[in-house]
C-alpha cells in the first residue's frame, strides 16, 4: 500500500549553516509518497498524485510536514523529576537525579517510565532520540522494549558510574564493561535499535572504568558512545582535581580510548581551544541542550562550532525543562541571541532534524524528506493556538510562518507523527477525527 501526505512540505537539499536559508526544499502545495516505511517521492501535489494514482491520500490541508524530530540527549529516566526546583548540576543529580534513579533497581518501575517517556515524545513530535538510563541493565531492556514496540529508530546504553554516586547506583569497571557487552550484543542492529556506550562523565567513573569503557568501543566502533563534557564550571574544577594528570576535561576521555568519531559530547559549554581542536580532529559530535543549559544554570553553547563541526540538539530530559523540540529550538534561538547571533529558523529546524542525525550518524536514514529515507514524519499545525495563529497569519514566507510555532509552539502543535511510514495517532489528531 502506498500513501500519499498532503501538505506543506519542508526538507533540506544542504546544510543551512553551510549555504544558508536556501538550503531548504518549501513546496507550499505538497506531498510525499510512502510505501513499506520508505519515502518513495516528494514534490508538487499534483505530480505526486499523477504519479501513484492508487496511493490513499491523507490530506494535512496547510499543516508542514516534516522529518520527524530527533532529540540527541534525552535521560528517559529523569522524566518524572522534569522541572523539580531551584539546584545546580551536582546539587540537581544529589537531590533529585540519583534518588529517582535508585528506583529503575524495579524493573516494573522501568517499564512504566520508559512507556510514560515514549508517549511523551511522540505526542511532541520527536520521532527518534538517543537516550541515557541507569545502571541497572534492566532499566535499557525496558527502554529498547518500548522503542521497539512502537517501531522507533533509537539508541541507548547502560548509564555505567562507579564512584561519586550513592550506593546502589554503582557498578564496577568489570560489570560496568560485562553488562554493557552483553545489552550491545541483545539490543545493537535489532530492529531499528542502536546500542550506545555510555560512561556517565568523568567525575562518577574511575580512570579503570573509563579504560574498560574505551576498550569495549574499540572492539565495537560501529556504536556510538556518548558522555557529558565541560557542562558547569563547579563539574570542570572537580574533573581537575580528580584527574590531576589529564590537560582538560576531554583529556579524561581521551587517555582511555573515549574520543573518536562517534562520540556524542553532550553540553560541551567551556571549552578551551585545544579540546575544540581535539573534537574537530576527530570528527566528533557536540550535542546542544539548550533549556537544561539554562534550567541548570549552566552556560551558553557557543552555535558558530556547528559552521565546523557535527552538532546535534536535544532536550536533555529532565536536566531539560521540556519534552518539546519546538521549544529547544526556541531556547537555542535565545541562547545564540545572548551571544549576538541570531539563528535563522532554517538552522533551527536543520539542527532539530538533519543536524541530530548527523550527530548521530544515521543521516543518510532518518532526519529529512529525501526518496529512500526512512519515512518518520511529524505533522505540524501552524496555527495550534490563538497567540500562534494570529502571529502565523501576518506572514509573508514559511519562515515567518513557522517561527511562531518555534517560539510558541508545544504538543498542541503536533497534529500526527508517522512512524516508519504508519500513523501513530499521537498528536492531536487522535481527538481531530
Ligand atoms: N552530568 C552528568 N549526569 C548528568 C545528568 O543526568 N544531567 C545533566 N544535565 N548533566 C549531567
Ligand atoms: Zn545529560
């Protein structure tokens, strides 16, 4: 069976940080064809119509139709602890952060969030995401079984910390390594599910942890590892004195085996020049958590790195104050405006979309409307609300057009999201017959 999207249509021919605004694909009258999960064609409405004359049509009248969202550091765990008061990162993990992880040790508990955390992200349009969880192995069964139920391309790893943190939230180098192997040999390639190495941050691992951790990468460096890098000045003063011998914070992860392409460095604020160098070098990838950057206090992201360099956004759930892509691109948005650049709203979407997935390393699969690519879609309305509609009307492009719904848009501007070419029926759509 073919289907046919009718709709506004946005999609990328190039990197917006590269060539600008005109690296994106408006077709104002548009459609996309899928079949078996694949986007078969995209373009003008009646071309694509004339094209699959047997195709059943759903009509989305002016809503956008696009890549679906990818959110490229997400803790599923956290997401009960969301908007929990008035601490920075240390005081925020001690106080709300490890507690509620010592309940994944349940793995009923597990389950419910991880379902809770799925449904969530999908009513917000994030179609994929690249999530951390606890140490407890059961904790990522539960996560790939959710995301695998509802068909989901997505990645996640054994949250690995054997020091600094209170009992019962560590594992060992040796266990922290064995567990890992094994959750990467059930889960990697299964499905559309992606196995992630993921040392917490340096200050709850042991330079042995880090070692094994960097070891197993170099015995799979298909996966992708991510950890946390320079996120607040209080966490890089600590990394110093517990690594006396490491340059800087992204020497804790080089000097065992924990920097190379593939490597996702969620935060990444104070970096001094040789670590930028470093992480260009080695094709690394930044991951931009806007709203936590902000919530927790912690700095501004400098955006000029994403003309240089891999950069990925994400909400960074529940360090992150939303579920909502819309609005990390509204606080990526602000964040740059603070320090004088004012991102174009093709950048934004780029980096909620294209840009995450080239972070992750699957661009050519998910993240764009483009013939062959995987057809995860979300479906936006433009005018989901009075304040939006009344803003969105005024315009004179489908930027101004969109940016309302950047700036002021949440779930309710989520009309559907496809999965693997199939309506989820998450958005508002379940109540819009
Ligand atoms: N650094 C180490 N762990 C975390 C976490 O869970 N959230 C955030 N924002 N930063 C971290
Ligand atoms: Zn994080």
């Amino acid at each position: 069976m073919t289907d046919i999207l009718l709709g506004q249509v946005l999609s990328f021919d190039a990197d917006p940080f590269a060539k600008g605004p005109e690296a994106a694909r408006h077709e104002a009258t548009g459609a996309v064809a899928i079949e078996a999960g694949k986007i078969l064609a995209h373009g003008p409405a009646a071309r694509i119509r004339a094209q699959f004359p047997q195709a059943r049509v759903t009509d989305y009248g002016t809503c956008l139709i696009s890549a679906g969202f990818i959110d490229a550091h997400v803790h599923y765990p956290q997401t009960a602890i969301i908007a929990s008061w008035g601490k920075r990162l240390i005081d925020w993990l001690n106080t709300y952060t490890f507690p509620e992880e010592m309940r994944f040790a349940d793995p009923a508990y597990a389950e419910t969030i991880a379902n809770r955390y799925l449904d969530l992200a999908l009513a917000h349009g994030t179609t994929s995401m690249c999530s951390y969880t606890t140490i407890h192995p059961a904790s990522v069964d539960a996560f790939f079984a959710a995301a695998r139920a509802r068909g989901l391309r997505a990645w996640a790893g054994k949250t690995c910390m054997d020091r600094n943190a209170p009992e019962g939230l560590r594992d060992t180098a040796q266990s922290a390594y064995d567990d890992s192997k094994a959750l990467l040999h059930k889960w990697n390639g299964v499905d559309r599910l992606a196995y992630v190495i993921t040392p917490r941050f340096s200050p709850t691992s042991t330079p042995e942890q880090l070692s094994a951790l960097g070891a197993l990468w170099g015995e799979n460096p298909e996966c992708l590892m991510q950890t946390h890098l320079s996120e607040q000045l209080d966490e890089i003063a600590w990394v110093r004195d517990l690594f006396p011998q490491a340059r800087d914070y992204l020497d804790t992860y080089e000097a065992h085996g924990l920097l190379g392409a593939g490597g996702l460095y969620g935060h990444a604020i104070h970096l001094t020049p040789r670590e930028r160098d470093r992480l260009r070098e080695r094709d690394a990838s930044l991951i931009h958590c806007p709203t936590s950057n902000t919530f927790i206090g912690s700095g501004l992201f400098d955006m000029s790195l994403a003309h240089t360099m891999r950069v990925g956004l994400a909400t960074d759930t529940g360090g992150g104050s939303s579920f909502s892509m819309l609005r990390t691109m509204a606080a990526a948005y602000e964040v740059a405006q603070l320090r004088g650049t004012a991102l174009h709203p093709s950048q934004l979407w780029w980096l909620a979309t294209q840009g995450s997935a080239r972070a992750l390393r699957a661009d050519t699969k998910i993240g764009n409307i483009a013939k062959g690519m995987e057809a995860d879609l979300t479906i936006i309305d433009l005018a989901s609300t009075p304040a939006i509609a009344q803003a969105s009307a005024r315009a004179q492009d489908i930027w101004q057009g969109l940016f309302p719904t950047i700036m002021l848009g949440d779930d309710r501007a989520i009309r559907a999201t496809w999965i693997a070419g199939k309506n989820t029926a998450r958005g508002a759509e379940r109540t819009k017959p």
